[in-house]
C-alpha cells in the first residue's frame, strides 16, 4: 500500500520533471532575443497604435527603429519631443520633420449648401453616403455627420456649420480622419500653408455652383493671379502646390466664389516660407 | 485506407468534437470572431491534440498501466497537454510572433480545452492502438478546425447582418452555434466507423 502510493508520487514527479526540462530546452533554444532598447523606445512613444509611422503600432515601430531600419522622426503624435527623446536613446539624429496637419477640403457649410433630400437614416457619413452619395446636392462634400469626429483620437475635430473643422493646434496628424471619411475631402498639408482652396468638388462650374455657394467653378483666375505658379486646375478643381505656395493670398481676392480661405491667421508671419525671389 | 477515411470523415461530420460532444467550446466562441486567429488557433490546436494523443497513448501504456495507476490518468494527461501547450507558445513565439499575437490568451486556454483531454481520454476508453490513437487525434483536431472556421465564416458575416438590438454581439453567436449543431446532426448515422 504505502508502496504504491511512493510509486504514484515518483511516476507523476518525474513526468512533470522530464516536461519541464524539456520546456526548459526547449525555451533556451527558441529564446526570442529582446533588444533592451526596444523597451526604452516604446516608452518614450506616446503609445496612441495610431499607425501613422506606417507602422502596425507604437511595437513594430519601435522594434524598427531599434533595428535601425527607419528614421527616428516618423512619431507624428510625439512630433518633436519624441524624436528628441529617441535620438537620446538611439544615438542618432532625427530629420527635420515637417509638421502635417489634416485639412477638410470643403466649405459647404449648411447655409452654403443645398439639399438634395432629407436624410433620416443612421448618423454617420458612412451610412449617409450609401444613398445616393449623401443628401448633399453637391456629392463632393462634406456630408457633417462627425465621422472624422468620433474617429478622432485626440479630440481634436468639430463640426461647424455641418461641416467638420479641424483644430490644428490638437492635430497629431495621425491621418485616421484621413481615412475614416467617405468622401476622401481631408487632406494632409503642412502646417505653415495657411492658403488652402476648401473645396474638392470636381463638377464643371454650373453644375457646383448650383450644389454650393463656395464650390470651386474651374475657373482659373487664381492660376493667373499667382505670383509664383504655385496654383493649377484639374478636372475643374483648383490645386495649390504647398511646396510653391508663399502664403502672398492673392488667390484669396480673386476667387468669385471664396473658395480659398487663409487657415492659421496668428501663425502668419512667423511661419512664413523662404522669402519670396520678389512678388512680381 | 478506407478505415483511416471513414474514422477522419466520422469524426469531422457525425461525431465532431465542438457540434457533436460539445467539447471545447470555449475557444470555439472565443476564437471564431476573425478568419485568420480561427485558422491559426485551429492549426495549433491539430498541433496539440496529435501530438497529444500520443504522448498520452505512451504514457498511459507504458507508465501507467505497468504500474497499475490507471487512478492518475487525468493527471498525467493534464500534465501532458499543458507542457504540449507550453512548447507550442514557445515555437509560435519564436517563428510566428503575429500568430502569437493575435491569439492571445487563448493560446494559454487550449491547456483547459477539454476536447484536448477529452481525445486523450477516448482514445483509451476506446482502446485504440498507438497508430489509430494519433489518427483518431489528428482527425479530432480536424473536426475542431472544420467547426472553427465554418463558424468565424459565419460570424464574419452576422458583423454586417441586420441583427435585432437585443441579439446583437454573443447571443446571435451562440444561437448561431446552436443551428450548426443542429445541422451537422442531420450527419448522424451516415455511417458507422
């Protein structure tokens, strides 16, 4: 009896011993290698997984930067301060990052815009923009349901007017609301362009006109009033290029329809761009 | 031939493991919410449960029998499939980090799955022989696999099904489960293995 009971107990302890130390082979041989500075790295990101690194999360990031595979400076929530802190712990020195905020390309607030139908379905854009492209008349615009708003990880979206605005001060640019809207009318800019046509529809100018009081008719008279080609018309919507564009706002004055507005009207003379060769 | 055909379609159809006994239900529910976690939750439990049944086939047939401990039989199978499990995580984390991640706790779960035990268990109540004891577990995994995937197919769908407010989330889900396994009752009796 008291036999047994011994044999019990050794056949038992000597299973979960024979387990064990294969197990504990077993993880010494398939060690996963933890780079110590991977730790460091997610620590001093600000953790949002919001992706705009290009990367699955703040951990592939981290993990990339460990491996020296990318640069130290594509944190766009952290921005300056997180690159500083990571070119501290990496050693090396981050890039000039421009800042890029999100921009709504549309102007059609609610006393802008007409109405095709009245809307009573689900609240959201998504939704919204199955029937018929919204109730908007013009189908290009913002349908102001606050997608982009409840998309938003940082608060940093309101609607005005029925139209989403964004706070640029708030904006992480982590491009979620880029992706998050329907209609494709948010756009990532630098943040020192203050001049931006805030309209995105591509219908010739009668046709937009009648969908919207501040719709961009093609007409081109900004291509011609910019001093330095920084303005072209596509497919009847006017483009600014930002890297040409020197905030001069003359654009501003001659649109008929007042679809190009000036953003960040504080910030205007201290983020200037170089120096214009000469306002002809 | 024709026997390791009939035990692996009986298994998979007229005595599946999650619509038939009811076993392992639990990442059955837990698992089926995306395809991709299914199907690698699947390949490891198959993993598990092959290897399983023949860990435990030797076990029960060289330590426990000899020494007539027939008594600690659930023990030593728990033993089993939990340090099966273990070297399981251990490989995935290793080769498969993203497999490893996205199946998360359920990984560790599959330890208390009881269609791990449950198989182990058969196969000596059945008194399969070493060969048939591992089809019998490589098949039982695949009976697992078949529901898994059939059911995250489904629930992918009901994600877009206009679902009543009450229903939505895991009831739907489990009511659903109910009606494949009512379904896959219809295979009762399409043969005999």
């Amino acid at each position: 009896m008291d036999l047994s009971l011994l044999i019990a107990v050794l056949i038992v302890g000597a299973l979960g011993l024979v387990f064990g130390l294969i197990l504990a082979i077993a993880s010494k041989l398939f060690a996963v290698k933890k780079d110590p500075m991977v730790e460091e790295i997610i620590n001093a990101l600000p953790g949002a997984n919001c992706g705009a690194c290009g990367y699955s999360g703040c951990e592939a990031y981290a993990e990339a930067v460990a491996a020296g595979e990318c640069d130290i400076n594509l944190c766009t929530v952290g921005g300056e301060a997180c690159s500083k802190e990571l070119e501290a712990i990496t050693g090396r020195t981050a890039g000039e990052g421009k800042r890029m905020v999100a921009r709504v390309l549309c102007g059609g607030t609610l006393n802008n815009r007409k109405k095709d139908y009245d809307y009573s379905g689900i609240e959201t854009c998504i939704d919204a923009n199955l029937l018929y492209g919204g109730d908007n008349a013009c189908t290009y615009g913002c349908l102001g349901m606050g997608d982009c708003m409840k998309a938003c990880p940082f608060g940093a979206i309101t609607m005005i007017d029925g139209v989403a605005f964004i706070m640029e001060d708030k904006c992480k640019s982590c491009e979620i609301c880029v992706g998050v809207c329907p209609k494709n009318i948010i756009e990532m800019v630098p943040e020192d362009a203050a001049v931006t046509i805030v309209c995105s529809n591509h219908d010739k100018g009668g046709v937009a006109m009648k969908g919207c009081k501040v719709a961009c008719i093609g007409c081109g008279k900004c291509v011609k009033e910019c001093p330095v080609d920084a303005i072209t018309v596509e497919n009847f919507l006017a483009k600014i290029d930002y890297d040409k564009c020197i905030n001069c706002g003359k654009c501003i004055k001659v649109c008929p329809t007042g679809a190009i507005l000036r953003y960040n009207k504080k910030k205007k003379k201290i983020v200037k761009k170089s120096k214009p060769a000469e306002e002809a | 031939m024709k026997q390791i055909i009939f035990v692996i379609m009986g298994t998979i159809l007229v005595e599946n493991f999650v619509l038939q006994k009811f076993l392992g239900v639990c990442p059955f529910l837990g698992v089926s919410k995306k395809m991709d976690s299914a199907v690698g939750m699947s390949g490891a439990v198959v993993f598990v449960m092959t290897l399983a049944s023949a860990v435990t086939w030797a076990v029960n047939e060289y330590l426990l029998i000899p020494n007539e401990l027939e008594f600690l039989r659930t023990i030593s199978f728990i033993l089993v499939v939990a340090a099966l499990v273990q070297f399981v995580e251990i490989i995935l984390k290793r080769f498969i980090k993203p497999l490893y991640k996205s199946l998360g706790i359920y990984l560790p779960l599959i330890t208390t799955n009881c269609a791990v035990l449950g198989v182990a268990l058969l196969n000596i109540q059945r008194t399969y022989g070493f060969g048939m004891s591992v089809l019998y577990g490589f098949s039982a995994g695949l009976s697992f696999t078949v529901a898994l995937i059939l059911f995250s197919g489904i629930r992918e769908r009901l994600e877009t099904a206009d679902v009543p407010e009450a229903f939505k989330g895991l009831p739907i889900a489990l009511i659903s489960a109910a009606f494949l396994s009512l379904a896959f009752m219809g295979f009762q009796g399409l043969f005999a293995f």
